[in-house]
C-alpha cells in the first residue's frame, strides 16, 4: 500500500477566489475578476450508488428528463443551503475543477443575502469548509454588487440596489459603506420562468418545460414589450399541447407575450416601494438623484430599466454584466490594495 503525501510547499501556498453560489448558478473568480468558474447549481446522484454522477451543466441537461434512479438535485434556494451534503458534493467539485488538485490552501469570500439567518449563515461557511476551503468570509449581497459595479458606497449618499435572482431578489438602501435598510422577497429570475409557464397554459392550452421557460423568458420576452405593429423578436417554443399531450412548436413574438410577466415585476414594484416608505427622507432625496441600480441575473430582463423608470419615475441603470457584480465585488473585498477589510464585518 502506498501513502500519497501533499507536498508540503504546495500546503504554503494560498489561493482567494470569490464565490456566489447561487440558486441558478455557481460562479468563482480569482481576485482581479477574471471568471473562472460558471456553472449551474446543479447536481444529480446515482439514487443506488448514491454517488455524484453529473453536475452543472450536465446535470441540469438532466432536469425533467432522468429516471427514477437519477435524482437531480438544486442544493441551495434563494441564497440557502437546502442540501447540505448535495452542496458540499457540488462545491467541492467545482473547486476541485478551479485548483486542479495543485494543494493549495484556499480562502473563499462568499456572497449571502443579506436577510439569511445567522445558522444558514454558519452552515454556508461549514459547507465551503467541509468543500475543501481553508478559511471562509462572508459578505452580503448588496454590498458586493456595490462593490463589484464600482460605486462609491464610502460617500454620504444614499444608493438603492435592487438584485434580482434566480429565486430572490432584494431591495437595499446603502450609504457610508453599509446597508441602512433591506428588504427581500422570493422572486427573481425563476418567478419569471413560472409566470412564463403559467402564461402559456392559460393562453394557448401549451404546456413547457422550465428548460423552454427559461430560453423564452431570455431570448422573447421583455419588461416592455415591442408593440403588435413591429412584433420584435421571434422565437420558437416547443412544449405539448394540455388537453392531448401531443408535441407542439409554435413561432412566437415578443408582442405576443406582453402581459406575461405583469404579476412578478408588479411584485418587485412593491419591494422597492416598501424599502421606500421605510427609508430616512434625506435617503430618499439622495435617491431620487442617484436612482435604482440594478443586479443580478434576472436583472438582464429586456426593459427592465424602462420599466422601473415609467412606474418609480426614478432613472435605472444595470451593472455592466449584472449578473458577476456580486462575485467580482467579493473577490475585490480579498484584495489589500483596495482597503475593504473593514466591509467584510458588515
């Protein structure tokens, strides 16, 4: 029998990374942004081997279609752990694809919704630790897309974040480089793939997968959709016909959708306004200057600022590439040079 010992050089040696394990997906960067690391969150397991068979982009390939002894698993919803051993399995694969098995120490600063609890916050940490890493920093959400988009959150002026998830989106109110007030809510990206699915069932007896849900609700839809004179994008959308079963694909235009996604977005209207009522009116002036920041995934909505700035009357930009605002700016808290080791205690 042979005993295979890590060199010990190589145990000197430490890499950072950021993390933003999210419901949709996984994303690790090295400290100066650079993507290393986009993958679904995603695993499936062997339910008779109960081993890890697939993960990621495989295993989501999976979703709807595995037999009854392929279970496929999202362990962790709306920024939670649901799963522990699933997430564990999950994040150490993926870490193990980033180090490629060089046995070097790793330290992760990882992105949380800032309304989880203190125990989901502990258990996020003992699963990163339990996943290969060696020490492990947590920083909420709004404070990493603040970061990570390039805001000036030291000012004394007041910034309203809302990011928008797969499963959650918050609505946050900075200034001095901390959150004054937050509030959360289960919608984000999937609340719009559900709409999607709804919509369709309603309207043309069809119904589609989350798979087809969610190319629609990227590739078709829009927050203020094109009128039925222009028709905008085309799409085809496969799926089976409700009362027989049959398949069907049927072209679609974006005007065809309009209405679609009325019931989520109205949902996220009242987020931001119940961070509103709630804020100091010094914030609240300061806002109506600096406007609404957008992040996240689902912030990638067509319309999505348009439609924010005809209902809040507030202007709306996105982060440039929203859905990494939040990894980049916990892989810029690892760094010295920008002097953010204070924020990771907030």
């Amino acid at each position: 029998m042979s005993i295979r010992l890590r060199n010990p050089i190589s145990m000197l040696r430490s890499v950072q990374y950021g993390l933003d394990a999210g419901t949709a997906n996984t994303l690790i960067t090295n400290v100066t942004g650079d993507v290393l690391l986009d993958e679904p969150t995603v695993i499936a397991f062997d339910q008779d081997a109960k081993a890890p068979i697939a993960t990621g982009t495989e295993a989501k390939s999976y979703l709807g279609k595995a037999p009854e002894r392929i279970s496929v698993v999202r362990p962790i919803d709306a920024g939670v752990i649901v799963d522990f051993e699933a997430a564990k399995a999950l994040l150490r694969t993926f870490l193990g694809r980033v180090l490629e098995g060089n046995g070097a120490r790793v330290k992760l600063c990882v992105v949380v919704p800032l309304g989880v609890t203190e125990l989901e916050r502990r258990t996020f940490e003992d699963c990163c630790k339990a996943a290969g890493a060696s020490k492990v920093l947590l920083l909420s959400a709004p404070l990493a897309a603040a970061i990570g988009s390039g805001l000036d959150i030291r000012a004394p002026k007041g910034r309203l974040l809302l990011g928008i998830g797969a499963g959650l989106a918050e609505a946050s109110v900075l200034c001095l480089s901390d959150i004054v007030l937050s509030q959360s809510a289960p919608l984000g990206a999937n609340a719009f793939h559900a709409a999607m699915m709804r919509y369709f069932a309603a309207t043309r007896q069809v119904a589609i997968g989350e798979n087809m849900a969610e190319q629609t609700t990227i590739n078709l839809a829009s927050a203020t959709p094109a009128p039925p004179a222009t028709g905008g994008r085309i799409m085809t959308v496969t799926g089976k016909q409700s009362m027989t079963g049959t398949p069907c694909a049927e072209e679609m235009k974006e005007a065809d959708l309009a209405g679609a996604l009325d019931e989520p977005l109205q949902a996220l209207v009242d987020l931001v306004c119940g961070v509103l009522e709630k804020a100091p009116a010094e914030l609240v002036a300061d806002i109506a200057e600096t406007g609404i920041h957008l992040y996240g995934g689902g912030a990638a909505l067509q319309g999505l600022p348009e439609f924010f700035e005809a209902t809040l009357k507030l202007k709306t930009r996105v982060a440039e590439e929203p859905r990494l605002a939040s990894v980049r700016g916990a892989a810029a808290v690892l760094r010295p040079d920008l002097d953010f080791k204070n924020i990771i205690k907030k």
